[in-house]
C-alpha cells in the first residue's frame, strides 16, 4: 500500500499551506494535478495517515474558505470531489464525506441550486452514503439531481444518477423500482456511447446482477456475458474489471450448480487478481473465499478448509478482525468445520455400530 503515502504527504502539504494562508493560485493546480493522475483501481481500505485533515472545527473552516477563495467557479465540483475521492478511493469515508459535503455547500453558495455543478455534488454526496449501505440518506440526494437532469437533454451524468439509483433499490432488495432506472441508464450510455463503451459494460453488468439477486438466470447469463466480452475487448485481459466479470459469471454458474463451468472462471478471476495486485490484497481474498464456497457446495471439504483459511489470514492482516469480510469469511470457516465435526461424530456412531 505504499504507493497511496507519498500521495497523501503531498496532499496534505499543500492543504497545510492553504489552511495557513501561505496561498496561491499554484497551489489549487497542484492539487488537481496530483490527484487527477493517481490510479485508484489498486486501492482498498487502507487507512494511511492519522493527520490527513485538520481537525478543528475552527481549522477546517479556515481551510475550506481559503481553498474556496482561490478556486475559479468551473473548478469548484473537480477540486473538492477530487478531494473526497482521494479518500474515497481509501474507504476513509467520513473524511470522504466532509469533502462531499463542504463541496455541495460551496457550490450552492456560489452556483447556486440549479447549476448541473449543484446536481453532480448532490449525486457525489449520495455516492459515498451509498457506499457506507446509508441508502435513506443517499436516495433523496439522487431523486433530486435527477430533477436538475430530467429538465436538460439527455447525457451522461443523468445516467450515472439512474444507475445509482437503481443500485440504491437494488441493494434494498426494491427489484421493481430499481429495474427502469438501470435499463434507462443503459438506453441512454447506448445512445450516446454507442455500444462499445466500457460504461456499457458497467450498465450491462448492473442490470445482470439485479437479474442474478431475483434468480432470472437466463436474463441475467447473455448480459454477464457480454459485458466480460466488451471489457476483454476495451480493456484488455488484464484489466480489474474483466476480473469483475469473470467472477460475476462464476458465480451466476454456481448459484445454478453448474459447477464445471464455474470453477474455471473463479479461477481465472483470482490468477488475475494475484497478478495485478499480489497475494495478500483483500480482493484477492474475496476470490478465495468464492472459489472455498463453491467447493463446499460440493463437499470438497479440504480444499475449501484450505481456502478459507487463506482467505481470512489476509483479510485479518490487511482488513483488521472486526471488518465485515473478516468476520463474514471466519463465520464460513467455522460452518463449515462444525460440519466437519458433525461428520466426524456421524462416522465414528457408525463405525461403533458396525464394529465387533
């Protein structure tokens, strides 16, 4: 996890020279220079520096005003989103979430309410409820930018809120409400991407998984399909998002006991993930994790044992014990050794019975 360190030094110099008024419009290109070039698609939940904002009220308050004050109006939504996408990207979500909310306040105070800047900071702040599982909280953030985007012509940033949206009522298990929003998202990114654009692929994959979630596997197969095609095609075998895929798949397989046709697809996912990221990363993990269930459903016993265990040896190290991976893969492991013992105390009543 190195690499996110030297960046947030950097970040957090220049937002200690801002808060202490040695300010100049250099420092807001700094900042958006650095943060626009960083890869986030390797990040996962690794808090880094304790010290990363100030922590006074009376220096946070500073800071936002002086850093509003050297900010153009056009750079206003780039410069704070950037910001909490910094520590978006790091799952520091409530600092994440202060930067998402001091940027839909300077934004209303200086925009005001109807600019489409308005909308994209209502849908960022909505973003990051959403991936805290705040869903009430994230749901009127979105309705309401969806009005700002309802009134203009159709493009992107409406599809990227449909799609949230629909996400939103989908992980509230809301399958009814949630469907028209991922197609109109998907009907939209076709009209004004055509359909090779890896945003197809992500709406494709969406709708796929709402499908999944219902059971409609037949609807849900060809749309998982296509969106590992499109991402294998784009963006190239090696791409974290064709891992994406190719577990989605397997696990749409699995779900049906199509076992033969699963294994090699978890398979793939996890080799891609080991290569791209090292064996102890907690994606990695995740892939273990299916690869083991998929095996317990088979009652290859000792190499989901095997799995498991790997699995939550990185989650523990890399995600602490009281994360909700760690705990949710330890409570595999253990269901499955309690079966184990039970097994055992069936095979030894047996073996009594049948023994002189």
């Amino acid at each position: 996890m190195s690499e996110c360190l030297n960046p947030e030094k950097n970040l957090y110099s220049i937002l200690k020279s801002i808060q202490d008024g040695n300010t100049t419009t250099a420092h807001i290109s700094q900042i958006l220079g650095l943060l626009d070039s960083i890869e986030y698609q390797d990040w996962f939940e690794s808090a880094t520096i304790e010290n990363s904002y100030p922590r006074e009220d009376g220096e946070i308050a500073v800071l936002v005003q002086n850093l509003a004050a050297l900010t153009n109006d056009s750079d206003l939504v780039a410069l704070f989103s950037l910001i909490g996408r910094f520590y978006q990207a790091q799952g520091l979500y409530a600092i994440a979430e202060f930067w998402y909310q001091q940027c839909l306040s300077v934004v209303e105070k200086r925009l005001g309410n109807k600019h489409q800047d308005f909308a994209i900071s209502l849908h960022n702040l909505a973003k990051i409820y959403f991936l805290q599982e705040r869903y009430i909280q994230a749901e009127p953030l979105l309705l309401q930018a969806l009005e700002f985007w309802c009134l203009e012509q159709e493009n992107l940033n409406a599809a990227i809120s449909y799609s949230l949206l629909g996400e939103t009522y989908y992980a509230q298990q809301r399958y009814e409400q949630a469907e028209p929003l991922l197609q109109k998202a998907l009907e939209i990114r076709l009209n004004i991407l055509g359909e090779d654009h890896p945003d197809i692929a992500t709406s494709l994959n969406n709708l796929a998984g709402l499908y999944d979630s219902q059971k409609c596997y037949e609807q849900a197969e060809p749309l998982y399909q296509k969106a590992l095609e499109l991402r294998r095609k784009l963006l190239g075998e090696e791409h974290p998002d064709v891992a994406t895929s190719l577990n989605n798949l397997a696990g749409l397989y699995d779900s049906q006991q199509r076992y033969e046709e699963a294994e090699p697809l978890y398979k793939q996912a996890l080799e891609l993930k080991r290569r791209q990221l090292g064996n102890e990363h907690p994606y990695v993990a995740i892939s273990l994790n299916n690869l083991a269930g998929m095996y317990q459903e088979q009652k290859r016993y000792e190499q989901a044992q095997a799995l498991y265990e790997q699995a939550l040896e990185i989650f523990a190290k890399s995600l602490g014990a009281n994360h909700p991976y760690t705990i949710t893969c330890s409570k595999n492991l253990e269901n499955l050794c309690a079966k184990g013992r039970k097994r055992y105390r069936l095979i030894h009543k047996l073996w009594k019975l049948i023994s002189p």
